[in-house]
C-alpha cells in the first residue's frame, strides 16, 4: 500500500546506513561493489557541473534543497507529507515542475515533465549480479542503459550491455556523502554526457533507498571544477600561448634601455 512505501524506505535507508557503517569499520568496502566483468571502464575526467542535495532544516521530511557550485538554490525537491513516496522536482526560484519521483519501497520510477528532449515515464530497476554488482539501472531517450553503483556511486552509461569485453562502461557521474549521518550530498556529472535533471531525479532515488548515510567521510569539502567559459572554446595549449597586453609608460627623460625577453 502506498501509505507504507515511505516509511519502509526509510527503515530500509537506516538499515543500509547501519551496514554500510561496520562494512567500512571492518575494512570490507570492496565487498559493497564486488563484481566480476571483463567490460572497459572510462573514468570520470573532466565533470562539468556539481549540485548539493541537502535537507531543508525545518522541514527536513519534505523538502530537500538543491544548490549549485555557487551556493545558487537551483532545484526544492518537495513532497505533500513525511508518509509520501512520491515527491516533486521544481527548478528553483521559478518552481516548475521538472519531474515527479516516486521513491517507495517496491515502486521506483520517474515521470519528467516539459523535457525538451522528449523523457517521460522512466522506470529505476534493482540489479545485481556477478557480472554488474549491485545497481540501480534505467534507460534514457538515447536508447543506453545508465546504472548508479552501490559502493562507488558512479552513474554509468552502458555500451553493449552483456557483451562480456564487448562491453564498455563510461561513468558520467558520482555522488559523494558530505557528512556522516547526515542526508547531504555531492553530485559531480559531466553535462555532456547526461543530462542533469535525469541525474538529479534518478540519483535521488538511491538516497533515499540505496546508499544510506553511513559512508566514511573525509573533509575535503567541494570537488574544484574547472572554471571554463561555456561559450568560449579553450584549446588545450591556450594557457601556455596566450599573451597579455602589456601598456608601458616611459619618462622621455631618462634613456634607460628597454629590454623584452620570450621564455
């Protein structure tokens, strides 16, 4: 019954926080991602964007705030009661209303809303396996299959899924606890590679039914991200060539010799 589904998730989130914590106390992280595949993994290497997930203070069971990396509100992820699994995703300060998240115990799934690149109805399936580990998967307009990871917490796009060395695994994404015991996370994602809202929505998910709140943390506060101009191409030479406009000012007077050297 619906009226059930949120606070079965949330004994099973306090749960999976319990045996997270003695799982890394015990040195035994690995075990949380064990898998065996011969697929090629392709790193995370340059992310674009990073958000923070955090829960509202005063109302910490029905909203969660989104921030951007400028400490910008971009998104409210609100529900109607703290006995509700559906919730809604509202850009912020316009609210529209970008998705709608059901989060319940045997139901996950994403309905997004006024997507431009035509996402509806999707489906967030438990996996687990030899092969895949233990993930949270989905398919987007692209026709890939995406999964969130258990330990890692990498999303991964999926090329050739069962393919054995045929298959390739690129990790577009990563979610990261900020603080132990506390509902706050990072997510850092490449915005070329996935689009964020479907990110957002389904990583959503597995904070509240997957990962727990459990997991070591370091304090090295935000992930820097490189500082680019979005609308301006950087080659990869262009810090080493470029050159600045120098204006001199000399007296008349005084003859000393100027002298300007290449290094």
């Amino acid at each position: 019954m619906p009226i059930f589904g949120a606070p079965a998730v949330r004994v099973q989130s306090g749960l999976i926080t319990i045996a997270t914590y003695f799982i890394q106390h015990a040195y035994l992280k690995p075990i949380i991602d064990f898998r065996s595949s011969d697929a090629s993994f392709i790193p995370l290497e340059n992310p674009t964007t990073a958000l923070y997930i955090r829960r509202d203070n005063n109302k910490r069971q029905t909203l969660v705030n989104v921030f951007d990396q400028n400490g910008q509100k971009v998104y409210t992820i609100e529900r109607e009661s703290s006995t509700s699994p559906v919730w809604s995703l509202l850009s912020f300060p316009q609210r529209k209303e970008v998705a709608t998240i059901r989060a319940g115990f045997f139901l996950t799934a994403v309905d997004f809303h006024n997507k431009a690149i035509g996402l509806q109805h999707r489906q967030v399936n438990s996996e687990s396996g030899i092969t895949v580990g233990r993930m949270r998967t989905f398919y987007l307009d692209d026709g890939h299959k995406y999964g969130w990871t258990r330990g890692t917490k990498y999303l991964e796009r999926f090329v050739n899924p069962g393919g054995a060395d045929e298959e390739i695994r690129e990790r577009v994404a990563k979610v990261r606890l900020m603080r132990q015991w506390k509902f706050d996370y990072e997510m850092i994602l490449d915005e070329n590679k996935v689009d964020v809202e479907s990110a957002l929505a389904t990583g959503f998910i597995c904070m509240l039914s997957f990962w727990g709140v459990g997991d070591i943390t370091e304090t090295v506060g935000p992930t820097k991200l490189p500082v680019t101009r979005k609308d301006e191409p950087v080659s990869e030479n262009a810090a080493a060539t470029a050159i600045p406009n120098i204006t001199l000012v000399l007296d008349s007077s005084n003859d000393a010799d100027l002298i300007v050297e290449k290094m």
